[in-house]
C-alpha cells in the first residue's frame, strides 16, 4: 500500500502529539509513583536507549541488577507506566493515520490509496464500463467474521478509555479551536489520561463466554454500524465522482457487507460452549441489532416532521397508514390520531413500536421466560421492516425530497439489509472426532453397528445409505451419554434458532481437523435426525452447510481427495443443491504454520485453494474459500488488502470469508474512523481481486510455481529440523518463552493447551505458540526457515539471484510473503532473545537452541535484503520502520523486566506468589507494544 505523508512529515507529527500524551502521561505519573520508582523507570528509558545505539554489557548488567534489587510492587507500576504509554502510543499512530488520509481527501478528492474514489478511477481508466462493473458489484460480500481467542489482552474498560482519548485528540487537532474550549479539551484529555493510570488493565477474574460475546458485539455500536452506512456513502459517491449521477441510481450495493461470528459457537477444545450459550449468542446479537434500529428510528422520527400540507405522500404509503391501524391503537391508545398531519412521524412510530414487541420477544428469551405475548403486534422478519423503511424512501423521493430520503433513512436501510434481525451469521464449530464418537455411540445403540472399527469405505457407503433413505436413520436414544446428547442438541438450538430469527442468523458448520469424506457425512446426518434436512414429498430440503476446515500440511495435501469423494456422492449433490448449491471450504493458516512452517503453510494453502477451485469447477459446484487467518504473521495475518491481491489468480471470486482474531477487533474496530478504514480496503480488495469474473486474468508463471514447490520444500525441512529434530527444543519453548504463564492471564475463556500438562507442539494451541514466540522477541513463526530455503535454492548463482528479485517484484504472493516476513524480524531482537534464553533450566539447552534460532534468523535477513535489494528490513515502508524503532525504546526495557520476573516467578514455589501480578501485567505490555498477541 502506497503511503500518503513522506516519513519526515509523519514524524513531525508523530513527535508533536506523542510528546502532548507523552508530558501529560508524566505530569499524571510523578506525584502519584514513589520517588524511587518514578526515578527507575527514568533511568530505565535513558540506560536502553543507549543500549540500543551502542551496546554495552557492563551498562547492560548496571540495569539488570537495578531491576533485580526492585519489589514486585514498584515493578508493576513501571510495567503499569510503560503499558499506558505504548497505548497512547497506538492512539497517536492511528490518529496520524487518519489525519493522512483526511489530508488526501482534501488534495485529491478522495483518492487515497484503496480507497473507492482510487479503485473506481483505476477500473475506469483499464477500459471496465459502468455495466461490467455494476454486475461484477453484484457479486461482492466481504464477510469478516469476529472470533474470541485466547490472544486479546485488552480489557472492555480499557478500550473505551482509548476510544475517549483518541476523540478528544481529534478535538484537540481542529485548529479552528481556541481559547476556553481548547484548554477544556486539553483539561479533558488528562482526566481520561489519569483514569486509564487509575484503571486495572489485567482482569481479576478469566472471562466466561458470555463475557467475550459482550465484547465481541460491543464493536457495533462503538463503530460497526454507523462504519458501515459511511462505507456505503462513501462509495455511492465515489460511483457518482467516476461513473456519473445515472450510475448511482442504477447502482445495487445492499450485499456488499455481512459479518460473521464465531463468539459463542465456537465450541473446539471449548467445554463451556453449551448449546445454552450457543443460543444466548444468537439472541443477544438480535437484541444488538433491533437496539441500535430503535435508536436510528427515533432519531427519524424526530427529523421527518414534514406534514401533510406541505408534501403528498404516495398511495403506497398512506394505503400502508390504513392498514396499520390496528398498531396505532396499540400504541397510541385513546390518542389514536396522533401525528395525523405528520404522516412520517407517524408511521415511524408505528414502526418503532413493532420493533420494541422484537425486542422484548428477544429479550424475555434471554431472560429464559416464556411467558405468553402477542407475537403479531412485531415483524415477523427483517423484510417486512425494510418494506416499511422502502415505502417511507420512495414516497419522500415521489414529492421531490430525495435529499432527505438519501440521508439518515438511507443509512438505516443500509443497516437493515445488512445485518438483518439476526446481526451476524453464526458459525458453529466442533473438532471432528467428536462427530465421530458421538455417531459410533449412536449407531451401536440404535442398530447394533460397530461403526468405530469401520474403514474408511465402509463408513461413508453406510452413512451415503443411511442419508439416502431417511427412514432408515435411527431415532437419537435420550439413553446415550451426555456427550452424545450435548452434540445432538447443538443441532437442535440451529433449527430452533433458524425458526426464531430466521434462516440468515446460521452461516455454516465448521468441522475442524477435517481429515476424510466421512467426517462431513457424519455431521449430515446429526443434523437430519434434528429435522435440519429431509425431503418434503421427494424433494429435499436441507438448513445446514458445512464447512470442513484443512488445518494442518498434511490435511491440505488431502483437501482435493475429501472434496472429490463428497463431490462424486449423489446423496451428498442433492443435500448440497438444497442447501444452495455453494461449497465452502475453511482453511486453517494457524496450525498448518505451527505444523509445518511459514512457507510451507503459505504454499499449502496458496496451491490448495488453486486445487478446491479447480476440482469444484469440474464438477460445476460454486465454491467459497473461508480463510481463517489469525491476527499476527505467524497466523496468517498482515495487511488484508495486500493478502487478498496475493490470493492465487481467479480463486477469489466475489465473496471474501475471513476471520478477525485477537487483538486485530480493537485495532480496526474500536474506532469509527479506522473502521471505515479498514472496512473500505477489505472490499476494494476484494473488488481488485474478482475483476477476472468480468476481464481475463494473469495466470501465475509455471517457473515461479516450480521454484516456489522447492522452496518450500527446503523450508518446510528446517522448520522441522528445529521444532521436531532439534533435542530439547520444546524444554526451550516452555522456559525461554512465557507460554506457561500465559496461561494464568485471564484473557480468554479457552485453555492455552488442547490437552492440559501436555507440552508437546501438537498439544499447544497455534495461538499460544505465537504468542510465546513474540512475547520474547522469537517472532519466528512467521520466518523460520525462509533463510535456508532461499540460500539453498540460490546455491550461491548470481543468475538464480536474479530470478529470485524478479519473482519478488512480479508475484503479489511471493512479495507479500518475504514483507510479512521482514516486518516480524523487524520485531524480533537476539540480544534478548539470549536472555530469555538463560532461562532455561538447562543453560546449555538454553544456548545451544538460541543460536541455531539466531543464524536462521540472520540467515534470513540477508537472504530477504538480497532479494528485495535493500540495506535494512522495512527499507520500503519508512513508516513501519520508525514506529518499531520509537516503541523499541520502551520495548527492550519490558523484555529485561519480563525476564526479571519469570526468573523470580519460577523460583517462587508459592500459589499466590507476588511475583505473578507483575507478570502478567507484562504480558499484557508488552502485546500492546508489539501490536501483535497470537
């Protein structure tokens, strides 16, 4: 992504407004810390800046033993310190950000870089008319889908504290502000300073699932919901800037936005997501939308005071007044001609009060109170509200008042369309094993099948037979063990919930560790036994699609064998045509990257998408990919514009599916402004993308894709070599990282480990693994083994060398790879590094596995520098490369405290060691000074 400001203007800017939080966050800290400490955390920013300009191991040892002589307490108020300070910190960077992008509006009428004005004119000026570009826009749905893991550090409390003080920075840089109002706001910026100091960033207590789904649906009104209608604005009017006033009228954008969850659903290795909390997700993301619906339309009401004598509403809409006759005596009683010369405002109220019966009808259910009420008196569905806000829009716009109609209306109907009475699209999760205990349970209580010692061919042919002739499928036994019944009533609460809310509020279920054909046939027929599918007379019906998730190296080696065995079922085709035709396939960046390495994952996934594509054409099925991404690099994660433009030719065909994780919700949804954003460049991406479905594409060069299967091959080996071949590697993982500790921070509901007391790599979850990684400044998930891999392939040939930098400047996918890769080894740093390493029980083991980890990483560096034909890491993006080198500065000290306290922690047998607290708060410090948790 091209940059808007040139580095020496953004670092005007970024010293001017850190310097303003920086003196106020002091001003705050000196009366209120012990002298000693204040002078510490002085003498600790004044000893590591110079450390990082000339290192000094005498200085080095000066300010260890400093921090080693400090009591638990004064260390957590630095820790504290340095952990508010990286958060104004993030909030001067994404309130530079924005005034960038606020500038390019102003200089090129909203061509920034993505943005619709840039990608609209883009298209136009490559020969793509306004009617290949309205059915191509037909096509489009960016679909991020909000997940709850244990990486986000971040407390609810916190997070609006930092959406109070980025606005009141905002306020603060509008020159037109001067005199009694401007100290006001300076005033107001450090109480809010003082109350985030005042404020616990480590909770007391682990959250349940019911907190995380609060937090997940607290994006919408914060920012979702008003980020969305801007989206929409913004790109109706970039249409009209490039393609002409008549192109907006004939303009059909209602589908480009749908968000997913999994926050409440998601139930893999997760014991605390019943089917209770499955279904409280559901109503209490309905409760969300008709909430922030109600609050649009009383705002509405207040503004469409036009009376009858002044306008002449259509037919359409009075004939609708008529029929609603029956809600105005309900709701206005014996006043029953209200607002009779303010037909707008009546029909408003009408319409609000409908809603409240929604909103009540959902929350008694929440209540877990079933008491009788008139369900008549709501609407029955989202559609039929949108009738409503449609005749309200065309009636306006029939007496001249299309302005009106385009405003706060429009917006709402906008919202409406997207987010429907249901919010998101619920996804259900569970690993596939489950399936498959709970059908052989089943089966052998029902007919007497060993369904367990089945092969493979035998399980799907009696499952095909069994889905074939729903007759012959056995009722579920209430006998059966809890864990049996608690899978099958998973499939209960999504007919229920689908009955409830209506079809939209389900989006798919997602099998984990997919690894045959059978593991989808299994989830199909407990979802037919819960009356999800069947046949009506002789034709089927089917209320489930399902989503197998290729996780590991191995699995996306098999994806094409699985697809191919369901394609080629006749029971699965028909199940497949009723349910909508559409194949959504998951893959799994996490842990095929725990697995395998970066570039092996990356080249799995890159040639598995280009083979689940290619054999569902073959067999005439639309497929969806769903890209589950995590939030740091060594989970997929990285800019989502510059991923999907690196995505293989012709396999992102309109719809883009992708989880948001961690800590990526807060730094692209906390804010309004930065998710209109990042909402903006996720569609246009997409947009870029899908072009192929209206123009031909570029195919991807046949020796690129030979050079990169050596590559990878190469890579693949010495990521193994160090993570399974290298003795005592794990010992290292589990005492030169944190993870162990990681653990005891309240900050997921889910366990860090699949198995508890199991430290192998295949137990630890792919999100703990890369947080241990970056926690300690190891980073290298995201690069390990790109150095070997590339030297090998080089072999030291210039004429090689020159092939390399030529696919690094020619192939999206290539390129991305190594700048994801220079970003994280811009992050990590061996001088600490090797102090974590001291850690290890064993200092040999310690040493030994550190610089094996260090030549790699060097190695790599130099590999990637040779081939971008750069000096240093991040030479092509100044701005990442200063703000890494400003949050080094506080970075390097919380490494040596974090080290500091491990090694008092683990020496502390105690359960209520005082030690922990510390700890735990550097944890959290960190992760907002590196941007990245798991």
């Amino acid at each position: 992504m091209a940059k808007f400001m040139d580095i020496t203007s953004r670092a005007r800017q970024f010293t001017r407004r850190e310097r303003q939080l920086s003196a106020q966050l002091s001003r705050i800290l000196k009366p209120q810390l012990d002298p000693a400490v204040y002078y510490v955390l002085s003498e600790m920013r004044r000893g590591f800046n110079s450390l990082r300009r000339h290192d000094n191991g005498a200085q080095r040892a000066a300010l260890m033993t400093l921090l080693d002589r400090l009591e638990p307490g004064a260390l957590s108020q630095i820790v504290r310190a340095i952990n508010i300070y990286f958060s104004l910190l993030n909030v001067v960077e994404e309130s530079i950000a924005l005034h960038e992008r606020r500038q390019a509006i102003v200089e090129n009428a909203l061509k920034w870089p993505g943005s619709f004005r840039d990608t609209l004119q883009r298209l136009k000026d490559h020969g793509i008319q306004f009617e290949e570009l309205s059915g191509l826009m037909g096509q489009l749905c960016f679909l991020p889908v909000l997940t709850a893991h244990p990486s986000e550090a971040k407390r609810r409390t916190i997070k609006g504290a930092l959406r109070n003080i980025f606005v009141t920075m905002e306020t603060l840089d509008d020159t037109r502000l001067h005199g009694g109002p401007r100290e006001d706001a300076k005033q107001q910026l450090a109480g809010q300073i003082q109350i985030l100091w005042k404020t616990d960033e480590v909770r007391t207590s682990k959250p349940d699932v019911r907190d995380e789904i609060r937090a997940g649906l607290s994006y919408f009104p914060l920012s979702l919901f008003e980020a969305v209608a801007q989206c929409y604005r913004n790109l109706t009017r970039s249409v009209r800037d490039v393609y002409g006033e008549p192109a907006v009228a004939n303009l059909k954008v209602s589908n480009l936005y749908r968000f997913g969850s999994w926050i409440g659903g998601d139930r893999d290795g997760h014991p605390l997501v019943t089917a209770e909390v499955t279904a409280l997700a559901w109503r209490m993301q309905a409760r969300t939308a008709l909430e922030e619906y109600l609050h649009r339309i009383d705002a509405l009401s207040s503004l469409l005071s036009i009376s009858l004598r002044m306008c002449k509403p259509s037919p359409a809409f009075m004939e609708s007044l008529e029929r609603d006759a029956h809600y105005a005596a309900l709701r206005f009683g014996a006043e029953t001609n209200r607002y009779q010369q303010e037909p707008y405002r009546r029909k408003l109220q009408l319409m609000r009060y409908r809603l409240k019966r929604n909103l009540v009808a959902v929350q008694r259910k929440i209540d877990g109170r079933d008491d009788p009420h008139d369900d008549l008196v709501g609407y029955a569905n989202p559609h039929a509200l949108l009738n409503d806000l449609y005749l309200i829009r065309d009636s306006l716009a029939g007496h001249g008042d299309d302005a009106i109609a385009a405003g706060a209306l429009t917006d709402l109907i906008r919202l409406v369309e997207t987010f429907g009475f249901h919010l998101m699209e619920l996804d259900v999760r569970q690993e596939s094993t489950v399936h498959t205990r709970c059908v052989a349970e089943w089966l052998q209580a029902s007919i007497g099948v060993d369904y367990a010692t089945m092969s493979e061919n035998q399980r799907l042919a009696l499952l095909a037979r069994l889905l074939a002739d729903l007759k012959q499928i056995p009722v579920f036994p209430e006998y059966l063990s809890e864990a049996t019944q608690e899978v099958w009533r998973v499939f209960q609460v999504i007919a229920q919930m689908r009955a409830e809310l209506g079809a939209a509020c389900f989006g798919k279920y997602v099998i984990s560790m997919t690894h045959s054909a059978s593991h989808v046939l299994e989830v199909m027929m407990l979802a037919a036994s819960a009356g999800l599918l069947g046949k009506n007379d002789e034709t089927w019906y089917c209320h489930i699609g399902i989503s197998p998730l290729f996780e590991t190296i191995e699995d996306l080696s098999h994806v094409e064998q699985v697809l191919r065995q369901l394609y080629e079922l006749p029971v699965y085709r028909q199940l497949l045509a009723a349910s909508g035709g559409e194949q959504e396939v998951m893959l799994g960046y996490s842990d095929s990257c725990k697995d395998g390495g970066i570039l092996a994952s990356a080249w799995s996934l890159y040639e598995a998408q280009k083979k689940i594509v290619a054999l569902s054409d073959a067999h005439g099925i639309r497929c969806r990919l769903f890209h589950g991404r995590g939030g740091t690099l060594g989970r997929g994660g990285g800019p989502t514009h510059e991923a999907v433009l690196a995505q293989p030719p012709k396999t992102v065909r309109g719809t883009l599916k992708l989880t948001e994780q961690g800590e990526v919700l807060f730094y692209k949804y906390n804010n309004m402004e930065t998710a209109v954003y990042e909402l903006t460049l996720g569609l246009t991406g997409l947009l870029k993308a899908s072009t192929h479905i209206i123009r031909p594409a570029n195919e991807d060069r046949k020796d690129y894709l030979g050079i990169m299967d050596e590559i990878a091959q190469a890579g693949e080996r010495s990521y193994r070599a160090l993570t399974e071949h290298t003795p005592d590697f794990l010992d290292y993982f589990y005492e030169a990282t944190p993870v162990r500790e990681i653990g005891m921070l309240n900050i997921g509901s889910r366990p860090s480990h699949r198995k508890q007391g199991d430290r192998s790599k295949g137990s630890v979850r792919a999100i703990s693994w890369v947080f241990g990684w970056a926690q300690s400044r190891h980073t290298l998930p995201a690069w390990y083994g790109i150095g070997t891999a590339l030297e090998t392939w080089r072999n030291h040939d210039p004429v090689r060398l020159a092939k390399l930098q030529k696919m690094y400047r020619d192939w999206p996918f290539f390129r991305t790879l190594l700048s994801n890769a220079q970003m994280a080894l811009a992050k990590s740093d061996f001088q600490i590094v090797e102090q974590y390493a001291a850690l290890c029980v064993d200092p040999n083991v310690g040493w030994r596995v550190s610089q094996v980890i260090r030549a790699e990483a060097e190695r790599t560096v130099q590999q990637i520098l040779n081939l971008a034909d750069a000096s240093v890491l991040l030479e092509d993006n100044p701005t990442l490369a200063f703000s890494l080198t400003h949050r080094k500065r506080l970075l390097d000290p919380l490494n040596y405290i974090q080290i500091v306290l491990l090694k008092k922690l683990r020496a502390d047998a105690r359960d209520d060691s005082p030690w922990l607290e510390p700890l735990l708060r550097s944890i959290n410090a960190i992760a907002a000074g590196m941007r990245n948790t798991g």
